[in-house]
C-alpha cells in the first residue's frame, strides 16, 4: 500500500482510494488530485495543509478485477469479472468482538488516521450502476449546492434516494449524514452501515469524513424525487423479483456446490457469494409493503428515485452473484452440470433489463474521475473554512465534541 503526501502544513486532509475492490475510479482520481494539489498552492502552503493520498485501500481484491478493468465496458464483462470479497474482509470495517483481528490493510488505515488526525478524509468510493451522491460523518453546509452544480456541469445523475442511507437523515439532495455504528446483523450493516467502520473511527480527533459515490453505468431516473404513482406496486413487483432471481440462484448454486470447493477461487468467491445469499430473503421481506407493516423497521416515505434505487439494488445483488457463480465454474475447467449456459442468460438477461428499462448509460472514465475530484475539492474547502471559523472564534473544534465509542482489537 502506498501514500502519497504532498505538501507540509500542519493540518491533514487524507483522501482513501480503492477501499472496495470493484470501484476503481479512485485510483483516477487521487492522480487528478495530486496533480491538481501540486499545481495551486492554495490548497498547501496557503491553507497549511498536507494532503496523504492513499493510493489503493485493497489492492489484492483490485487486481481480481482486471478481467474487465481494460475494457471494453459493458455490463456483462463487468459483472462476469466482477470480484469484491465477503463483507469481513473489506478493509473499511472493523472487526466485532473482543477477540477479533482487524485485517493487516484496516490496521494500516487506523494507524494513518491515528498519526495525522486528519481534519477531513475522503472515501472515494464507485456505483456501478445508478448516481453519485455523498455521506458524511459531520454536516458541511453548501455542500449540496456544489455537488448539484458539479453534477449538473458534468452530466452525472445524483441519486436522491440511495438504497445504501435509506434510513439516514438527509442533508440535501445527494447528501445524507452517516448515522453512529451500532450493533446489527450483516442485512442491517450492508443496507445501514450498522457497524463500527474506519469512517467514524477518527470522529474522535474532529475529522469529518465524506464518502463520495461516483457512478460508472449512470441512471436519470436516479433523480426524480416526485412522489410514485403507485409505491406499493413497484414495491411488491421489486421484492417478487428479487425472490424469483434468487430461487434462480439457489438452484444453479445447488446444481454446482459440489464442484466448487474444487476451484482455485473457492476460498475467496464463495465467501461473498454466501453474503450476497444471506442478505437477499431479508432484503425482499423489508421491500415488501405485505410484509413490513408489522416491521421493526418500517420503510421511509419513498419518491420515485427510492423505489428506482431499490430495484438497481436487487438486480445488482443477483448479478454480482450470478457473475462469482461464473468465475468459479470458469476457474474450474469443465461445466458437469450444464450451468455455464444457464448463468449466461440470466446475466445477459438481467444487463438488458438495466439498459432497455432503467436506461444504464456509461459514463467515461475521466469525467468519473473529474466529478469525483471536484467533488473533493468543494469538501476540502467546506471543511478547511468550517475549521479556520472555529479556529477564529475560539469555539471547539470538532474534536472537542463528544467522542463515538470505537471499538479496537
């Protein structure tokens, strides 16, 4: 792993590339940056800054994904190449329990964020399929405003209703505050962020940190925060589909699971594939208006871009599958139960239905980098002054604020 620090002033900015292995726009765009850095003072000697750019947070599980790193881009070789590893090995969440062990790549992590005590750290992260938008640990007022207006000038679609903050409180449009960590089962951490991640462990040091989606296949319809015409139908057609593509999972993986503890991949693709099957029943019960009347849990007010944003998720959560399943009989060399064929169609299939239906047009690589680089920047410059003002009024910092309880191995 590699950082890159440019400049010498006091205070810190960190800015964290390839913390999921499938989203590599922030390899881009920590070189944009740095250009950018060295080229205007006023983002170093003038403010006092040092920016440390992490270069790659997970640079094992990116290589996996050079299958369709060079292109072409489409759907299908994405997904039919598509790796990212069981959620408790992604470097950006910590471990649970008093015996657990943190991945070497999240100790590294906490140890840069522990010595800088950086004033802002940027996660960059990538959607393959949908709008940017951006969570926050602290508010940055005028943030939305400027993430609007760097959407608007570069053609990307902002998701007003990410399935990922759901249940967040909003801080305008895109924007969304990155509720405490607490306790909860894998459905509730990947649809809630309810677990102790590296975003909120340098809460304690006045670091506000922003998570910034760039999309890689954009949707309009991510955008169109009008109330649906019938919630409960698009509700119940997205939670049906989630359940019949999965029963179509399940019986191609019962078809298959004999040969796999034989791939050379097993150790490492089976593991998601596992997650990806643990979460979906739960998912499709919690979209269902039949079945989450009587939740814990119920669901939000949604607008058409929820309900939008919900049904990309489903097809994502069974290609991502689907494309694993097909690594793993490729790996093998021979096909006994004919699902090759099978997995195939459905991946086609499920594609097809993102760009017939939802529209899912490519957004070229430099102007994700260029959104999610200007993106950073507004941050930098929310964050800088939001300090500076607090520095001249002889207020607390925001590390002055009461500290989130963090656990550590």
């Amino acid at each position: 792993m590699w950082l890159l620090s440019i400049g010498h002033g006091s205070r810190h900015a960190l800015v964290v590339a390839g913390p999921h292995a499938n989203e590599p726009v922030g390899g881009a765009t920590v070189l944009r940056l740095a250009d950018r850095v060295l080229a205007d003072p006023r983002l170093t000697e003038d403010a006092d800054v040092t920016w440390n750019l992490l270069l790659c947070l997970d640079p094992d599980g990116s290589r996996r994904n050079e299958g369709w790193l060079a292109g072409p881009y489409t759907l299908g070789r994405y997904f039919r190449n598509f790796f990212r590893p069981g959620f408790l090995e992604q470097p950006e969440w910590l471990p649970e329990g008093a015996d657990a062990v943190a991945l070497p790549e999240t100790r590294a992590l906490l140890d840069v964020q522990d010595e800088l005590r950086p004033f802002l750290q940027c996660s960059l992260h990538g959607v393959d399929v949908g709008g940017g938008f951006v969570e926050l640990t602290r508010d940055l007022p005028g943030l939305a405003q400027r993430l609007a207006h760097t959407a608007n000038r570069l053609g990307i679609p902002l998701e007003l209703g990410a399935n990922d903050t759901l249940y967040w409180p909003t801080l305008g449009p895109a924007v969304y505050r990155v509720p405490p960590p607490r306790r909860g089962d894998l459905a509730a951490a990947i649809t809630e962020a309810a677990v102790e991640s590296t975003w909120f462990h340098p809460y304690r040091h006045g670091t506000v940190t922003a998570i910034v989606e760039a999309p890689m296949w954009g949707v309009t319809a991510v955008q169109d925060g009008t109330p649906p015409a019938d919630r409960d139908a698009v509700l119940r057609a997205a939670s049906r589909a989630l359940r019949e593509d999965t029963r179509l999972l399940d019986d191609i993986l019962v078809r298959v699971r004999p040969q796999l503890s034989a791939a050379p991949d097993a150790a490492r693709l089976l593991p998601p594939v596992d997650d990806f099957l643990l979460v979906r029943p739960g998912l499709a019960d919690a979209w269902d208006p039949d079945t989450d009347a009587g939740s814990t849990r119920p669901l939000p007010p949604l607008s058409t871009a929820h309900l939008v944003a919900l049904r990309i998720a489903g097809r994502r959560l069974v290609l991502r599958t689907a494309g694993l399943l097909h690594q793993l009989l490729r790996s093998t060399g021979h096909d006994p139960a004919g699902a090759l064929p099978d997995l195939d169609r459905l991946i086609d299939t499920w594609c097809a239905d993102y760009h017939e239906n939802l529209a899912a047009r490519w957004i070229p690589v430099a102007r994700q980098a260029e959104y999610q680089t200007r993106v950073v920047l507004s941050t930098f410059e929310l964050a800088h002054r939001h300090a500076r003002v607090l520095a001249r009024s002889g207020e607390p910092d925001w590390g002055a604020e009461a500290a989130v309880p963090m656990h550590r191995e």
